[in-house]
C-alpha cells in the first residue's frame, strides 16, 4: 500500500459533544444499545450510533499506520452541532 494516504471521511465524537447530545435540553434523544453503543436520534431516526467509550486518539493512530494512512479529515457525522441549541454548541 503507498505510503501518504489521506482518508478524507472520518467520523470523530468528542465527549464535550457526546455529553451536549445527552443533555435533555438537547432536543435530541439518545439510549444505550445492548453492545454499549451510544444511539442518537435525530428526527426519530438513528442520527448516530457511537461505541462507548470511544476508543482513543492512540488506538486511532495506530490503525491509521496499519494501514498506511498519514492523515485523516476529521468531522462529526449528524446530528450536526448546528442541531443543538445555541448555547450547547460545540464552538
């Protein structure tokens, strides 16, 4: 595999924006799911379904140089952070 890879969709979930989704002034809502998975629901349908807890940067990292990958796009998949009220808002 050629070194310099770039994996431009990768999905991230810090714990200030998982906490922000748990929040019930959210207006989302979210539950567990049987293998630990943190499920939120945007609109009623699964907007998001996270393992909890999030494996590391480090654990991250360390896939990325399995695979040859020297750089990752990072964002957060939905709901997006404009779903949340204003003062919930990841800046």
């Amino acid at each position: 595999m050629p070194a310099g890879l770039i994996d431009v969709h990768s999905h991230h979930y810090p714990d200030s924006y998982l906490d922000a989704c748990r929040r019930p002034d959210s207006g989302l809502e979210h539950y567990i799911r049987e293998d630990g998975r943190l499920v939120v629901l945007q609109d009623g349908a699964v907007a998001a379904a996270v393992p909890q807890p999030l494996p590391g940067m480090d654990h991250r990292l360390a896939l990325m140089d399995e695979v040859s990958v020297e750089a990752q796009v990072l964002s957060v998949s939905a709901p997006n952070v404009f779903r949340l009220p204003a003062p919930l808002r990841v800046p």
